[in-house]
C-alpha cells in the first residue's frame, strides 16, 4: 500500500524542502567563509603581535652578548683568582645574572661563581662550544630548566689569546618577567592569548616565569600559523616564528573556540531562522513566501554589513546580488549591474572570453579553477582602472542550475606594501654591495692621491711628467667622487649634523639653482613661515637639492617651471601603513616639483637604484638619485616621488622636526705648519697605504713606527721605550679592530692620542654616521696633505680638562 500526501500538504513540504537546501547550503558557506576569514583575521594578528614580541625580545641580546663579549676580552679570566673576581662581577651587573662559568676548550666547566647551576653534559657543552666558535662573537644556547620555575638560558663567548681559543665565558640567565613588563604583554596580546618561548627542539616551553607545556605542533624552522589541540583543553590557533640569534622560537596562541565564536553564533542564529522558516513553510504556500521574503531581508543584511564585497550570480553569469562593499571597491551601484552578465562588469576585456570558458566548462563538467580555492585576480572598476583583488567563490547547486556566492577583497594596499618591502629589501643589499665596492676603491685611490702627491714633489718644476700627474689626479679626484656617492647611497659617509632650517638652506641657494637651470626654466620657491628646524649635515642636503634640481632641468628640454616648496608635516598611521617603513610623527618637508615629461611606473620603481639611468650614455652615471636618497636616509628622514607620464614629477623630502634653536657653525681653526717631530705609531694592513703613509709622515719630521696588525702594533709599543704621541690605525684589520688595538694601548700609555682612517664609515666607530664623541677619523680617499693636517691639528688639539 502507497502513502499519498495529501495535494494541500505537498506545496508546504516541497517549499520546506527546498528551503532546506538552498538556506542550508547558502549558510553553510557563509559560516564557512566567515570561520575561515575569522581564523585568517586572527592568524594576521596574531603574526603582528608575534613579531612585535619578537622585536621586543631580541633587543636585550646585543647587551648580553657585549657584556659576556667584554669580560671573554678581559686578560684575567686567564689567572683563576683574577678570574673569579671578573665572573663575579658580571653576576652583579642584575639580578637575573645566574651564574657566570668558565669552561675549557672542551666544554667543561673549571669555575663558577652564582647560582649553584649543575654542570651540562659533556655532549650538550660541546655543542654549545662549538656554536659560539661558529658564530662571531658567541651564541645563545638552548633553555635550561631545574624544576618547574627555574629557567635558565646561557650566553657564551669564546677567551681567546693571540687568535686561539682557550677556553669560553658561560653567563647562565635567569628567564623571570617582572610583573609590569607582564602586564605590557597582556596588553599587547590581550587576556585572552597566551604567549610562551621554546627550544627549538621542542624540549622545554616557558612562559617567560615558569615551564608551560609544549605545543602540541610540529617544530618549524620558519614562521607561520598553526591549528593544533591540546588534550583536555580543546582546539588552538597560534603563530609560532624563530627568535633570529637564538635557538628559540616565539608562540602567540588563541584558543579556537574563541577565534571562532562570532561564526558559531552566527550559525547558530541562522540554524534557528532556518527552522523556524521551515516550521513556517508547513502553513501554506503564501505564509512560506512571506517568510521567505523575510529570511531573504536578513541574509541580505548580513551580506550587507560583510567586510568584504559580496556577488551572487546565476549559471549564466548574471549578477543577482551586489551589496554595499562591492558597490565600494568597483563603483558601480546595484541597481546598475543587477541582471547584467559579470564580465561585462567586472572582468577586464582581455579576460571576458576566458571568463566565458571557464564559467561554461565548468557547467558541463563541474570542474574548474574556482573550487575550493581563493585566487589573487585583477578585475575592473567602471571608471575603467584595474585593481587588484582576492577572491573565494562557492558554486551552490539548486536542482538543474547553480548560484555562485562570491566573496571578494581589495588587496591594492596590501601588494603596495608587499611592493614597498620588497623595494626597500633590494635597496639594502645593493647599498651593502655599494659600500663594499666603495671601501676596496677608497684604499686604491688613496694610494694613487699619494704617490701621485709624492711624485709631484720630488719631479722639478715645469717639467713636463708635471701634467701627466695633474691628469692622473683629475682621474682619481673623478673616480673619489664616484666612490663618495656610493658610500652617500649605502649610508656609510660620515655626516657632520646641525640643526638647521631648510628655508635657510634653500634661500642661500636660489641664486646658484637658477644659474645651473637657465633662462628658459621659471624658479619658484614658497617658504614656509612657522617652518621648524631639522638635524642634518648642511652640504649634504644641498647636494640632495642640486641633484634633484638637476633632473628636474633635464625633464625639461624645451622650458618650464621649477617649484621649491617647504613645510611642516604631521605623518600619521595611516600614511605610514602605506609607505613603508616611515614612522608616524612630526617631520618637516622640502618639495621639488617641474613640470617635465613625467616618470612612468615602471621607471619610479628603480628610479633610486644606483647607476639606474634613463639618460643616453654618456649623459649621466645614474648616480643622482640614488647619492640624494641614501643621504636623506642617513639624516633619519624619507624621499618619494609622486609623477604621471606627461605631467611632471614632484620629489619630497621628510626630515624629521626638532625642538632646537639653529646652530651656528665655528670656522675651522687655521693651521701653521703640519711638519713635527714627535712619535706616530702606524698601524695599516694594506701593503700599498702602510709605505705611503709612512714616507708621508717622514717627510714631515715625525718618527714613524710602524706595524701590519695588530698584535704586531702592542709588540711595537712594548718595545719601544720612549713616549709615542699618536696612533694611526685603520680600522678594520686581521685579528681585532682599530678600535680594540686602541683600547689596549691606552691602558698602558692613557696620554697617547688615536686617529682612525677608514675607506667607510666602520660601526666600530660610527654609528648611523654619526662619530663617538671625542673621536677623530679620516675617510679615505686622502690625500699626503690631508693626512698631515688632520696629524698636527690632533696633536695640537688641548686635552680634555685642560691637561
């Protein structure tokens, strides 16, 4: 016997039925995109905050590593009751200073002085012996625990003597967080998230104050997100990056259930709609339709109020729905595109034939580039501009036909700052590359200055070589500035920075800038009144103008205007988002705008690189731009172009604002002669500057003892029994540098003056190219001249205290 429904039940069933199916899938793939756009939100959140925490941390390192560095130095860790004392004192620098060892070279301990630490098995001390021999300097060694709330962590650094390794410095850390700084990471991370630190071997977890327990999650040497459970604890998001320097890596986690609570609510309330617009369809036909109109007025609302734009469309390509995000990124409101095809909206021309395919292949085969992926497209705004956009589209069968709900963001911004990071990536290794090069050409050319100087000295006057060592000059000065301008690029010159105020700068300029432009450029140039003051070396900024004005000229082959405009300037977060890596405050500004043929997109994007140059050969040695942006880098500040082919170029400069009156600059005291007679030690590793600088020196009366190294210098110094008055040493050499040779000396002779040459600006002495206070260095290129006065005017100089 067959069950007949009755005909007055079968419209209320079928419409139940099919309300079933299409809500219940429609819902089914909004709480699906919305989990998974919830979990992707968290996971770029929780990748900031992680990064952030990890800045954070790594910034103690370089204070750990110098002081461990600074006591493995110490002549009297090699004495035990020397010894003793220097560990001691290093445990007394804080209060998290465990323990301080000192072990062998084969990594067993032979003092300690602290925290009664027991001693590390053989095979784990040699490992991290031969960490510290492996990286200069020394290493961070894995977590250690002794209970629960006991962690330790070791920095270690080699002692060496004469070159080898005698043995290492054990600083054991105490890993323990005062309760503010706890309080700070709260904040940062929220109550919610946890943050802990783990070996990156995976065998001790902390939470900074005491052992956590290991994520459950396979370690990985890079960074990323991470979904993992914890047993009685449920599911976890994290991200889980590696400390650089360290053998650690850094968790932030958010329980799950937490991440994804506004998708279970929602499809919580949307299960209840549906089966309440269920229960509803058994009514009737028309009571089902009403509240089909209604489920239909909310799920529009939800679509409405998406961070994302939202289009549905039928298997034939027509737009059905269009909400408010969507009329946002592509401009076209709904009433204009509902019922038109996608493609002819959306999708650019070349790509509307393909769009077709697609859409009809996967029709016939239910196959295609749109299942279960979410694709990185360039579609169309109505005005005709292309942006770039991230889309996720889920094809929902209905009976014989489809729907496609498609979620769609603007990623513009995000490739921007993607493009900017990248840029700015490539500009810190070609600098690298810069400086290098320009450090070996600065010791050639400062043996060419020389000897051509020498040569030009013993060669009788009038004679004609005379001019051949004038043309070799010419070349070298030519080739010196080549070098300056790589060093400008890379960041590596030393600046001598005032305060100053850019009107000032510009004014004093005008008259020159408008020489160098010529009768058929106008020049203009808008002050600003209240224009704050900036640090920063006054030639150097002069000759970002000069470069700038000059390429300004050239865009102008027929004529036209030059606008010189200062201001003041607040950058806030948002321009610092999307002009990465600029910090948000207060800066002023100084703009160069013409009105030449204009820089195209592809041009701008190198337009800073070194020896990139759209001029014909011969014009230009593609230099310019790149001198002025390494220069306004140094100064702290920042250089963007802003420029449309056929409409000119605008370059502005940030440099940030200070609250100082302007300096006023003393002249150079005037020196009489440069020749002396007392004793310079010369330390220079160079085969070709060691003789030049010495017969330089000779000539001039002084007694030059001289030394290839080093430890060939302290052995001179110990020999030789009278007062040596002066060090000159180059600054990087074999074995230890400048800086440490003179730190030695001046123990055993504390009146012996020390001035530094150098073919860059070497971090030893230098820092962001600024010299340390009471410090005197002398780049290279030089000349014999230069050296001999910069020689007398630092023996002449008075000592510090008047002594």
């Amino acid at each position: 016997m067959s069950l007949r429904l009755p005909t007055e039940l079968k419209l209320p069933l079928f419409i139940s039925g099919l309300l079933v199916v299409v809500i219940g899938g429609f819902w089914w793939v909004a709480y699906t995109a919305v989990q998974r756009s919830t979990i992707e939100a968290a996971g770029e959140r929780l990748e900031r905050v992680t990064q952030q925490l990890h800045d954070n941390l790594r910034t103690g390192l370089p204070r750990r590593f110098a002081e461990v560095q600074e006591l493995a130095a110490r002549p009297e860790v090699r004495t035990r009751t020397a010894a003793l004392a220097a560990l001691a004192r290093l445990t007394s620098l804080d209060s998290l200073n465990a323990a301080v060892e000192l072990w062998d070279t084969t990594g067993l301990r032979v003092l300690a002085v602290g925290f009664p630490l027991p001693p590390l098995p053989l095979s784990d001390a040699r490992a991290l012996a031969d960490s510290a021999a492996s990286v200069a300097g020394g290493a961070i060694g894995p977590l250690r625990a002794l209970g629960d709330s006991l962690i330790f962590f070791p920095v270690i650094a080699p002692v060496s003597d004469g070159g080898r390794t005698r043995g290492y410095i054990v600083n054991w850390r105490r890993v323990k967080t005062p309760p503010q700084m706890l309080a700070q990471i709260t904040g940062l991370i929220g109550p919610d998230a946890a943050l802990s630190i783990g070996n990156t071997r995976g065998d001790l977890w902390t939470d900074l104050n005491d052992r956590v327990e290991a994520p459950p999650a396979p370690v990985t040497q890079g960074a990323g997100l991470i979904e993992y459970e914890r047993p009685g604890r449920g599911g976890f998001v994290g991200w889980r990056a590696p400390i650089r320097g360290t053998p650690w890596h850094i968790l932030v986690e958010f329980p799950r259930a937490r991440v994804v609570a506004s998708a279970r609510r929602l499809l919580r309330r949307l299960a209840l709609i549906a089966l309440g617009l269920i229960v509803l369809g058994g009514v009737g036909a028309r009571l089902v339709e009403r509240r089909l109109q209604a489920s239909e007025g909310r799920l529009a609302a939800i679509v409405r109020g998406a961070l994302d734009a939202h289009i549905s469309m039928d298997d034939r390509g027509t737009i059905v729905t269009w909400n408010p995000q969507a009329e946002t990124i592509f401009g076209w409101p709904a009433g204009e595109v509902i019922g038109r095809h996608v493609a002819d909206v959306i999708v650019p021309p070349l790509q509307r034939d393909a769009h077709r395919h697609g859409l009809q292949h996967f029709l016939e085969t239910g196959e295609g580039p749109i299942l279960n992926r979410r694709l990185e497209l360039v579609a169309l705004r109505r005005d005709g501009t292309e942006v770039a956009v991230e889309l996720a589209v889920a094809p929902i069968r209905l009976g014989q036909s489809w729907i496609f709900s498609a979620f769609i963001r603007d990623i513009s911004e995000r490739n921007q700052l993607e493009q900017q990071l990248r840029q700015s990536q490539k500009m810190e290794a070609v600098g690298r590359l810069a400086g290098g090069i320009a450090h070996d050409f600065n010791n050639l050319l400062t043996a060419i200055f020389g000897y051509a100087d020498l040569l030009a000295e013993d060669l009788p006057p009038g004679s004609a070589a005379q001019a051949d060592v004038t043309e070799i000059r010419t070349a070298a000065t030519r080739a010196s500035a080549l070098t300056r301008q790589l060093l400008a690029f890379s960041r590596q010159q030393v600046l001598q920075p005032v305060v100053l105020n850019l009107n000032d700068v510009v004014g004093d300029l005008q008259n020159m800038l408008q020489r160098m432009l010529g009768e058929d450029v106008e020049l203009q140039a808008h002050f600003a009144a209240d224009l704050g003051n900036t640090r920063a070396d006054q030639g150097q900024i002069e000759q970002v103008l000069l470069n700038l004005v000059v390429n300004a000229r050239d865009a102008m082959p027929t004529g036209g205007k030059l606008t010189i405009e200062t201001g003041n300037v607040a950058l806030d977060e948002h321009y610092a988002q999307t002009h990465r890596p600029v910090v948000p405050g207060r800066y002023v500004m100084v703009a160069v705008s013409d009105t030449g043929v204009g820089i195209d997109p592809a041009t701008q994007t190198r337009i800073f690189e070194p020896f990139f140059t759209t001029k014909e050969a011969g014009k230009g040695t593609g230099l310019g731009l790149a001198t002025a942006y390494g220069i306004v880098k140094q100064s702290g500040g920042y250089i963007w172009v802003y420029s449309e082919v056929g409409r000119g170029a605008t370059f502005k400069i940030y440099l940030p604002r200070v609250d100082a009156p302007t300096d006023v600059v003393a002249a150079p005291p005037e020196l009489g002669t440069v020749a002396g007679t007392e004793t310079v030690l010369l330390a220079e590793d160079d085969p070709l500057l060691l003789p030049l600088a010495r017969d330089v020196l000779k000539r001039l009366g002084y007694t030059v003892l001289e030394a290839r190294t080093p430890a060939d210098a302290m052995a001179v110094a110990q020999a030789h029994n009278g007062i040596i008055h002066l060090l000159v040493s180059d600054v990087v050499m074999p074995g230890e540098s400048g800086l440490q040779l003179a730190r030695r000396l001046l123990e055993v002779r504390p009146n012996l003056r020390v001035l530094y040459i150098s073919g860059y600006s070497d971090e030893a002495i230098v820092r962001h190219g600024l010299l340390d206070p009471g410090t005197t260095f002398l780049q290279k290129p030089f000349s014999p001249a230069a050296l001999a006065r910069k020689v007398r005017e630092l023996l002449d100089a008075p000592r510090p205290g008047g002594s």
